[in-house]
C-alpha cells in the first residue's frame, strides 16, 4: 500500500497510509504546540469522554474568533449539545432520509446522463450530488452551490498544518480570508433563516426555525450556524467519499469484479472506504482538566487532534489494516466519530454512496481511471480525499 498514496501524490503528513503507526500513540507535536492522537483504545477513550476532552476548540484557536459558535453543534458540549442534537434528529429521522432515495435516484441518474467518454468524478458527480441533496433539504437553492463551492473550498486549501505556538503572518493571512469566505456563507444562511421567519416553507431551516427545545427557540444565529456545519459537514465528506471509493475499487480490480457480480457487497465496500481513506482525517478536542491517554499526561486547556484516519489503521483494532478488503465485516471504523458527536449525516452520506456506486456500476462495465491523467488529493493534512478524478468510461 505504500506505494498506492505515494502514487496518488497523497500528503506527506499522512503517514499512516505508508507505513506502520508509531510506537507511540499519544505525543505531543512541538511545531504545532498540539497533542496528537492515533491510536484505536486511545481515540475511542477520548471521543466517549466529552467532560475532559471539550467540543469547544475555539477558545485555543490561533487567531481571536469572531463568530458565534451558537448552533456549532460541533462546537457544543453537553448539556447544550444534548438539546440541538434532540431537534436536529427529528429532521434526521432514518424515515426522513430513506424518503431521500427517489430523489438521490433521480439526481444521481441526471448526473450520469452527462457524463461519457472521459469524464472527471468530482466536478460531474461527486460534489453536485451531495451539494444538490443537502442544499434541497436545507432548502436553500441549489442552483447556488458555486457560490457555496468557492465560499467552503478556501477552508480547505492550506497543505499546512498550523501552529499554536509559531503564528506565522502566512497562516494568519490565511485562517483571515478563510473566516472573511465562512461570513459570507453565514450571512448568505441569516438572509435565508430571516426569510423564513416571514414565511415559513416546508424545508429544514423552516422546521428549525420553528422548532422549540425545552420551550425554547433557536435564535436566527443558531438556526443560521447550524445551516453552516450542515452545508459544510454535509458536501465536502461525500464528495470526497464517492471519489475515494471509486479510487480504491479501481486500485484492486479483483475487488471491483467482485462488487460488480455480488451487489450485497456495496454497503461493505463503502464501509471499508471510509476506513481505508477515511476522508475526516482528524477531530479536535480541548482538554478541560489534566488528564492520562495512552501512557501520557496531557495539561488542561491543550488542544488534542484526534486522527481517526490513523486509528482505522491501528493493527490492535484490524486485521492486516493496511490491506483493502470489501468483505471485511464487522468494520467498526471510527470515519464517522463515536459517542454524542457521532455524524448526524451518517445515514444520508451512506445512502448517497450506495445509490451512486449502484448507479455507476449499471451504466459503466467497463469505467476505469485514467492512465494518463492521475486523481489530485485535497492538499489539507486532516483531510482525506479526491478533488479530481478522471475517469474513462
Ligand atoms: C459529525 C464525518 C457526512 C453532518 C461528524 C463527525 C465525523 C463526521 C468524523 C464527528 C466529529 C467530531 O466528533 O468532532 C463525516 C463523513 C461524512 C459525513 C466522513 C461522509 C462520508 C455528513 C453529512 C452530514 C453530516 C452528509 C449532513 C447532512 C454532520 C454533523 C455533525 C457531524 C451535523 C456533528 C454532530 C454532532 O456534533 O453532534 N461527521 N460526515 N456529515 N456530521 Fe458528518
């Protein structure tokens, strides 16, 4: 497997994709004055312990943050969290999303009416679908997604990690235009959420609009934030899922024969995906109190990244991790996270998958990647992912 990321020009800094994990699981990262985390027993201790290991990183961010982080739930620990999270399954009810399919069908098959001969993965499937789909959920109208495409693509550029304890003039020129690119889409969410307010529709920022927790409303922030992690959360990792699991059958066309002759094996071969080139490399976590992980002490108030792309290679949890095996089961990979932050899209992002690779494999026999035009990665250390790939169909 080495040489399959250093083929597809994956960062560097993502060792666990070429070699064994260090000895040491738990380490602290001077350069970037952060704890970092990658074993399996150690991530999974971590992420099940919000009370020492807190959502809310911001407050240790590098640059003063602005924002709000009202209806981050991301950003939310309990019992806050708890509450959002409550309203937030209501509109993600396995029912609400099992409904989606036509419509993913559907959308899915367009996309694939346009596509022939040579075609690139991302720009022609992988990112409009997952964008279409939330975007008509949210309700918000999808025929704006370049503009949500250019406002969330300068989060993601940087092939840097940054530092806590080296602000660079670069790095903080970057994470300015970056936040100046989220405003945008904030206040592009807040016009939508106000209009909702006057109006309310059938759509999920009205159901949250009107949603009450605890006999209480959210505010047009919390509503619009959340708008923010959905329309983020809810593209970027699919785009980078369907891509990387096309990827990887066509590495190990044995595999891909295989899926082709017995469909059962979608939902594995979409699993074991995530696990090999899991596309949310890292989650990070502030420590509230002095704590032990993995033999260390790690301080209070210590921002911790939690690699959960290196945890799903972690030989103590897998066999032979570094080989990619569409019958493995079970798979219990950690792509997703664990505890009370596991992924809210978890089931849409997974249905998506099978539709798509369902839809793909009926159209193209014979699609394989191009030998003369490689797949690009996304440049960002935490995070695992195609940008572009080119296909021949
Ligand atoms: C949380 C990964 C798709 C919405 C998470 C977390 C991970 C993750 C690792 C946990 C973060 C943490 O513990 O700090 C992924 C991957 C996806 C995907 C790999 C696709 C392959 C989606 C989709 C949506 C979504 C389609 C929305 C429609 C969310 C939300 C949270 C979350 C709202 C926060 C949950 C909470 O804090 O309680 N996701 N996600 N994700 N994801 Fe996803």
């Amino acid at each position: 497997m080495t040489a399959l990321a250093d083929h597809w020009g994956i960062n560097e800094a993502q060792f666990w994709l070429r070699q064994d994990l260090p000895e040491r699981k738990v380490r602290y990262e001077e350069s970037t004055g952060t704890w970092d985390v990658f074993g399996y027993p150690e991530i999974q201790q971590a992420i099940t312990d919000p009370k020492a290991f807190s959502s809310d990183t911001r407050r240790l961010s590098p640059v003063a943050d602005q924002t709000s982080t009202e209806g981050m739930l991301t950003q939310l620990d309990p019992p806050e969290h708890q509450k959002l999270r409550k309203l937030v399954s209501h509109a993600f009810t396995p029912k609400v999303v099992a409904d989606l399919e036509p419509r993913i069908s559907e959308l899915t098959t367009e996309l694939l009416d346009g596509m022939s001969g040579r075609a690139e993965l991302v720009d022609e499937l992988a990112y409009p679908l997952p964008v279409i789909v939330i975007a008509e959920l949210l309700g918000v109208p999808a025929g704006d997604r370049d503009l949500f495409k250019q406002w969330v693509d300068s989060m993601f550029t940087t092939n840097n990690r940054f530092s806590l304890t080296e602000t660079s003039p670069e790095q903080e020129e970057y994470l300015a235009k970056a936040m100046a690119e989220v405003g945008k889409l904030t206040d592009y969410l807040h016009q939508h959420v106000r209009e909702r307010r006057e109006h309310p529709r059938e759509d999920l920022l009205s159901k949250l609009v009107l949603a009450e927790v605890d006999g209480q409303r959210l505010s047009d922030a919390e509503v619009a934030n959340f708008g923010l992690v959905l329309l983020v959360a809810g593209h970027i990792t699919t785009t980078m899922l369907l891509g990387n699991t096309l990827l990887c059958l066509d590495a190990h066309p044995e595999q891909f024969a295989r899926v082709r002759a017995d469909r059962s094996l979608v939902p594995r071969a979409i699993e074991e995906s995530l696990r090999f080139l899991s596309p949310f490399a890292a989650t990070a976590r502030a420590t509230t109190r002095e704590v032990e992980l993995g033999g260390e002490t790690i301080g209070a108030d210590q921002l911790v990244l939690l690699w959960v792309a290196a945890a799903n290679r972690d030989p103590r949890q897998f066999d032979r991790p570094e080989v990619f095996d569409v019958t493995r089961d079970p798979n219990p990979h950690l792509a997703f996270g664990r505890g009370i932050h596991f992924c809210v899209g978890a089931p849409l992002a997974r249905l998506e998958g099978r539709i798509a690779l369902n839809l793909i494999m009926d159209r193209f026999p014979e699609l394989r990647t191009d030998p003369d035009s490689p797949p690009e990665f996304m440049p960002n250390p935490s995070m695992t992912g195609v940008r572009r790939l080119p296909l021949l169909l």
